[in-house]
C-alpha cells in the first residue's frame, strides 16, 4: 500500500519525467502526444531533472530500508518476548548445561542421520508435542530454549538421558 510520502514521490516523478519527455520530443506542431509547439529542453535542464529524480528515488528507497528494518526489529522483540519467562521453574543454567551437552550450545547443528535438531536435539516429534512446528534447528534460539523449558517441566531430564540433570 501506497504512504502519503510515496504518493508524493510518485507525483513527482511523474512531474520530472513528463515534462522532459514534453521538452524532448521536438517542436512544431502537434505530435503524437497532443503538444504543440514544443522545444527541445537543453541538456542543464534535464540534468538538473535526474538529478532531482534520482535523489527522490535514493530518499524513497531509505525510507523503504528504514520501516522494513523497523519491522523486522519489533517483530524480533516480540518473539523474544512470547518466550521470555521459562516454564515450569526450570532454570536457563539447567538448560545451558542440557544444550552444551547436547548440541555444544549450538541452536542450527543437526545430528549425521537428520533424526535430531537444535540446541536441544529435538526430533520432530518431540518438538511438536510441546508446540513446535517445522525444523527445530530453524526455530529461533529463544523458542528453542522455551520449548525445552516445557518439555523438561513435563517430563524431567529423562528426554535427554545423557546429558540430563
């Protein structure tokens, strides 16, 4: 959806880009296009036109930058935040020690056969039980830490026999 500022922009370009086609396409009598009499625009004129032209482009295309990474920003919090406090009481050191053991700390590692992914080697069973979806090794290293929170309230550090607590 079109902003205001981009409307604008869009104006203006139209205002830029028109004109010099205007200036550009010759004089005598009506052409193509419905103008008469029209001149030839000297070469200062239409420099002077792309050069305001092309500083709109470059304004636009940072004010596109700027909300895009603004956008990724909130949404970034706001997924750290959904999985900020741990459940069932367990702590972060039970899970770092849990995830070293597992994973060497390592939030994207896959085990050789595939079978088991993340920082916590979840399989994708595992990892759905305690409301994960897709790849475990592709979720985000606060969700991972979340969902391996939930899993150890439920069930201990049985799911993880060697390198439980």
């Amino acid at each position: 959806m079109l902003t205001k500022r981009s409307h604008i922009a869009l104006l203006a370009i139209l205002a830029l880009v028109f004109p010099a086609v205007a200036l550009a396409s010759g004089g005598g009598s009506e052409s193509k296009t419905g103008l008469s009499d029209a001149e030839v625009a000297p070469a200062p004129a239409l420099e002077h036109s792309s050069h305001k032209f092309r500083q709109l482009v470059e304004d636009v295309a940072d004010e596109i930058r700027t909300k895009e990474a603004e956008r990724v920003k909130r949404k970034q919090r706001e997924q750290r935040e959904a999985f900020e406090d741990l459940p069932g009481g367990v702590s972060m050191e039970t899970l770092e020690a849990i995830a070293e053991c597992e994973s060497g700390g390592d939030p994207t590692i896959v085990s050789s056969d595939g079978s088991y992914r993340g920082k916590y080697q979840f399989s994708f069973s595992t990892w759905e039980t305690v409301g994960g979806s897709g790849d475990p090794a592709a979720a985000p290293e606060h969700e991972q830490d979340y969902r391996a929170a939930l899993l150890y309230a439920q069930s201990g550090s049985s799911p993880w026999p060697v390198c439980g607590l």
